[in-house]
C-alpha cells in the first residue's frame, strides 16, 4: 500500500509543473485585445518601464473634448525590444509619440503597442506576431 501511495504522489508531482506551465505559462495576445482592431493614440509620454515580463509605456493624450486621458501601452519584453534597437532611454516624460496598437477587449484605455513613432519622425518597431516585427 505504501509502494502504491509513493508512486501515485511521483507521478502527480510530476505533472503538476506541466498542468501549471500550460494554465500560467502561455500569455495570448487575442485573449486580451482585439487583434480585428486598430488604434493610434498621439500624446505625451509620462513613463516608459522597462520590464521583463512585458513594457509600459504610459501615455497622456487630449481626447475630443479637451480632457486628458491616460492610456496604458503594453510592448514586449526588455530583451526583445533591445532586439529592435529599443533601450531603456528610448522614450523619456515628454516625448511626444504616436502609437499604433490594439485595443484591450476590456474597454479600458490600454493597448498592445505594434509600433511607435516619435515626433520628429523616428519609428520604433515593436517585434510581435501583429505588427511590422522590427522591419523599420
């Protein structure tokens, strides 16, 4: 009985990091924003964190009728912005940018980024399924 109860608590144990790499490991871009959808926001940015997981870029922008949104931008990782020629003093507060991206299924202001233009014409590809990749 003893024998029985070890190796079912092995074989479970070894399963359990495959059940949860598969619910946890796998993050979809479709599962969070309209991928069918495009949206460009211009403002002024507020942050930029430079994250492992995935970047932020924090943007502020005039709506229509004169109020100030904030919009969280989602991007890839440091590593593979780095790979498009991004670092981490890419944009700075006040770097007046464009953003080309989807839009979050939630309705909140927050986007996937595909691509980001300064003012003065610099075009920061964003590396990803949807958008350019890092062709500039």
């Amino acid at each position: 009985m003893q024998i029985r109860t070890l190796i079912a608590a092995a074989a479970l144990a070894g399963l359990l990091p495959v059940a949860a790499s598969a619910q946890y490991g796998t993050y979809r871009i479709q599962d969070y924003f309209d991928v069918s959808k495009r949206v460009t926001i211009t403002g002024s940015v507020v942050s930029f964190k430079w994250l492992s997981s995935f970047s932020e870029i924090w943007l502020d922008m005039t709506d229509a009728q004169g109020s100030v949104v904030r919009w969280k931008v989602e991007t890839h990782s440091a590593n593979a912005l780095r790979t498009c020629g991004w670092s981490r003093d890419t944009l700075v507060q006040g770097d007046l940018v464009t953003i080309e991206g989807v839009p979050s299924l939630d309705g909140t202001r927050t986007m996937r980024a595909l691509s980001v233009t300064h003012a003065d014409g610099r075009r920061f590809p964003v590396p990803g399924l949807y958008s350019d990749g890092c062709r500039s």
